[in-house]
C-alpha cells in the first residue's frame, strides 16, 4: 500500500509538472538534453518554468549544482535592488571647517567610464584638506577562490572603499609603444624579452614590461596593485586638494553622502558583465546594511532573509563571479529570477538584461528577426550558464536556466547547441 501510494504521488507530481507539454513536446525535449544528445557528453541542468501558471514545464538536473560564473551577477541585481533603492551609497563623512574626513561607502563610479559622481566632486571642492580612512573596510582586495593569475587583466580588479577610475591603469598604444594614465607611471613601464603580446604588471608591483617586438596594444585597461598611500596621492592629483591617510574608526556622528542614480550601474553591470561594478555594488549593500563593507556578511544576510525560500541554499561567495566556489542550482536561479521579474517593472527589467543578437554579451548570439532570448550568461572555464526569459511563438513568456560544466570544448561549442534547444522550445511553444 505505501509503494503504491509513494507510486501515485509521483505519477501526479509528474503530470502536474509536465501538465502543459504534450507527449511529443516532453519527447522533443528529453532528445535535445537526454542521453543521446550533445549535452550528454558533460553535465548539464535545465529548467523551463512558466510564470503565468507557476509550474515547471520541464527540468533535468535542476537540483544540481553547477558553476554559475557571472550569471552570479543576477543575485547581485537583486541584492542591490532590494537594499540600496535607487541610488548608491558613496561616503560617510565629517566637516569641520576646510577640513572633510571620509570613509568610502563603496561607490565604484567615481572616474570610471562614463559615470559621473558630481555630489562626490562637489563635497570634495567645498574643502582644502581631505582626510581618509579605510577601516571600515573588511573584505580583501580579492574574492574567496578568485583566481590568482588573473591579477593583471581587466575583468579582475580589486576591491577597495572607494576606487578612482575603476582602479586601472589605461593603455593606448602610441607609436607602437604603451602610453599609461595616470601619467605618473608611464615611468615604470619597460621593455623586456618574455615572448608577451600586451603591457603586462609585476605581480608584487606597480612595474609593466612590454616585448617591443610583439606589443599589440589590444587591452586597453591593466589593474593597479591598490593601497591606501596610492589612492590618496592619486585623489590628490585629480582634485587639486590636500588628501591625507589616516586609518580612524567611523564615529557615529557621521553624514551618510548618497550619490548617483543606481539603475545605470545595474544596466553596465548586468550588460557588459563588469566585475568591478558587480563587487562593489556588495560593498554598497553592506555598507548599507551595516556600515561596513563587508562582502561575505551582506551575502549571509541577503541568503537568510530575502532569499531564505530558495529551493536549495546557494554556495554564493562574491558578486561578481569570478570565484569557482560559487554553486547555484538551476532551479534556485529560476526561483531567483522568478523574484527579480515580480520586483522589477517589465520595461526595466527587460533594459536590464542582454538581449539575444542585440545587446551586451548576448549581441552576437541567439540572433533572430523578433528577439526572444533576454538573459545573464556566465562563461569561465569549461562552465558555461544562461539564465533569464524567453519569448515563445505563441508570445508567452518564461523563465530558463540552462547550466553546463566539465565540458572539454571552447564555450563557443556549447552555446550553438544550447542555441538549437532554445530555438526548439521558442518555435514549440
């Protein structure tokens, strides 16, 4: 009797879930991801779920965990959403007469790419002497499980209170040699003999080497080994004030400065998967939260209150992911975007997300005449993840989660057969 009876639920759960596919919908399916397909070959979750009716249309290996790389940054969105509203967390501060002391808040936008941060500049140019403190800073440079080498590529920058153009150094190749800026260091540029193609820095230094012979000037941007000393020296060339170090607490008779508008960083973050933005969007949230920047502490905080009825507990360890410890199930980044498309109005959200063939990192895939793929991937390493909506033929709309790992090929591979399977269930439903 209790076979039987376990038999029925099943039998009925199973129905329920598959309720909206047909036999031959659920069997074209099972072929695209089943055991004779190309996704055989390495692991690989799907979850199809339908938002109107709020039932899963179909799932394989959804309860499993996979590397979600930057899709990670969804969990970023919906953390910054939800705590900091509609503009950024920029310093705390004191005046006192022409003297301002400051405490970053995590605020990324100040010289970094086409934000500007206005009210920042104004605090600064209504006193003579700045005098600034990271001790409210807890989170290391770098990510938990951040890879090591990649210190000198732009997509790894590190982490700090309050960074000044994005804490890079910009390059341009001029004559068919490196010009850096800030200019102060074009003078710790040198040639070497290593078989390098770009401006490479020293891993324990603010030194480059260039291969005259091989220099190509493709990357435009190299990450600055960051301290406190750097940054104030650097804050004191662009404002033309007295910027002075000094590591004090953050007293609680201090002014909280809130900056800029929020949505553009969201929409820089999620199109163009910029890691700075996505890390310190987690400052700002912490800050928020706690005054004090922490990013490990504001994650524990979003996971056991705004996302404590996920299906499975997430292993989330950055905003960014850049770190290889993160691991997401299918099914909780459905339910993650379930939560992000009931939050947010549809015209922002669908601005928000990369478009297929239009937008962001999704411009040169999932390409058709009506665009129907609106979603965040995630490429490192052998792991590839798209999650987001599709748009159907019938003009429905629901969420995804397509997630691969250990797969031996270029991620290019697997996103034209991830492709073939999107365009499947666009045309089948």
């Amino acid at each position: 009797m209790k076979r039987l009876a376990l038999f029925l639920i099943s039998f009925l759960l199973l129905n329920s879930v598959f309720a909206q596919l047909s036999k031959e919908q659920f069997s074209t399916l099972e072929s695209a991801l089943g055991e004779r397909s190309f996704f055989n070959g390495h692991l690989t979750g799907f979850m199809l779920y339908d938002l109107d009716s709020q039932q899963v249309l179909y799932e394989k290996n959804s309860q499993l965990r996979f590397i979600p790389a930057s899709s990670t940054k969804l969990f970023t969105l919906f953390s910054s959403i939800a705590v900091l509203g509609d503009s950024t967390q920029t310093v705390r501060y004191i005046s006192s007469g022409d003297t301002l002391r400051i405490w970053g808040a995590g605020d990324p936008t100040w010289g970094y790419l086409d934000f500007e941060n206005k009210a920042l500049e104004s605090l600064i140019a209504k006193h003579k002497t700045v005098i600034f403190s990271d001790s409210n800073m807890d989170s290391p440079e770098f990510g938990y499980g951040w890879q090591w080498d990649d210190y000198y590529y732009d997509y790894s920058p590190e982490r700090t209170s309050l960074p000044l153009n994005g804490n890079l150094l910009e390059v341009r190749k001029v004559n068919g040699k490196p010009q850096v800026s800030p200019e102060r260091f074009q003078k710790e540029v040198f040639t070497t003999n290593r078989t390098i193609r770009e401006l490479e820095r020293d891993f324990h230094s603010n030194t480059f080497y260039y291969n005259p012979n091989n220099f190509r000037g493709r990357e435009k941007y190299i990450p600055l080994l960051t301290s406190p000393e750097l940054f104030v020296s650097l804050a004191e060339e662009e404002t033309g004030r007295n910027w002075v170090y000094s590591s004090d607490s953050l007293p609680d008779n201090h002014t909280l400065l809130r900056g800029e508008a929020l949505f553009p960083i969201l929409k820089e973050m999620m199109l163009e998967s910029d890691n700075l933005l996505a890390e310190q969007l987690m400052l700002m949230v912490s800050d928020r939260l706690f005054q004090r920047l922490d990013t490990e502490r504001a994650i524990e905080y979003i996971l056991k209150t705004y996302l404590s009825d996920l299906p499975d507990i997430p292993k989330w360890v950055d905003g960014s992911g850049l770190s290889r410890h993160n691991l997401f199930t299918p099914r909780s980044m459905v339910a993650l975007f379930e939560k992000l498309y009931r939050m947010v109005p549809d015209e922002d959200l669908y601005d928000l997300l990369p478009t297929g063939g239009v937008s962001g990192t999704l411009e040169t895939s999932y390409q058709a005449k009506e665009p129907y793929i609106f979603a965040k991937t995630g490429t490192m390493s052998n792991n590839h993840s798209l999650v987001g909506l599709i748009k159907t033929n019938s003009g429905k709309t629901y969420v995804f989660a397509f997630m691969n790992t250990n797969y031996p090929y270029k991620a290019s591979v697997v996103r034209r057969e991830m492709e073939k399977v999107m365009v499947m269930v666009r045309d089948m439903l």
